[in-house]
C-alpha cells in the first residue's frame, strides 16, 4: 500500500524529523486506521537507500497515521508516497482454538 507523507509530526514550536504523518485515499476513519498499527513503513531515496520505520499510532479522527523512522528523512520527501506492508493477521486453525479452550 502506497501512504503519501503529509508533513513531519510537529508542535508549536518543535518539529520531529524521523516521526510522519501518513495518509491514503482508503483509510478514512479510526478504525481502518487502527488495524495498520504495527506494519512496517519503507521510503526509498531518489539513489536507491531504503530508510525503515513502522505505523506506531493514529494521528486525528479521519485515518492519518504516524509514522517513526529509524533516521529522518528530507524535507524533501514530504509529498512523496511511502510504501506500507501491512502485518500479517493469521487465521487461528482448528488446533489453536482448541490449545486455547484448554488453557482457559
């Protein structure tokens, strides 16, 4: 999933440079917001770097995501796409329902 960065997580009169806010036409609301929580972020360099971070929480009420990046990025990248690989959600199998009747 391809999330345009809108501008670095700020304050008044701070500005985090390795934080972002994400948004995507498809995410319009807390609750598809929340399911993206934990998934890994990638924004690639105009020479090929791929600098990591993940989702780590909800930016407002209308699905925009913050973003932590293990360095920062350019000014220059606010405006530009992010790639977003959403986490995995495993189907339980007949098995681990049954481990987890027993176990209660």
């Amino acid at each position: 999933m391809k999330m345009t960065i809108k501008n670095f997580r700020r304050g008044r009169r701070t500005q985090h440079t390795n934080q972002f806010v994400l948004v995507h036409d498809s995410v319009d609301s807390k609750t598809k917001a929340a399911k993206l929580i934990g998934s890994k972020a990638e924004w690639k360099t105009s020479s090929g770097k791929i600098i990591k971070g993940k989702i780590t929480r909800i930016h407002g009420g209308k699905g925009a995501v913050i973003a932590r990046m293990e360095k920062g990025l350019p000014g220059t990248a606010i405006s530009t796409k992010m790639n977003v690989i959403e986490k995995k959600t495993t189907a339980k199998t007949k098995t681990t329902a049954k481990k987890e009747k027993k176990k209660q």
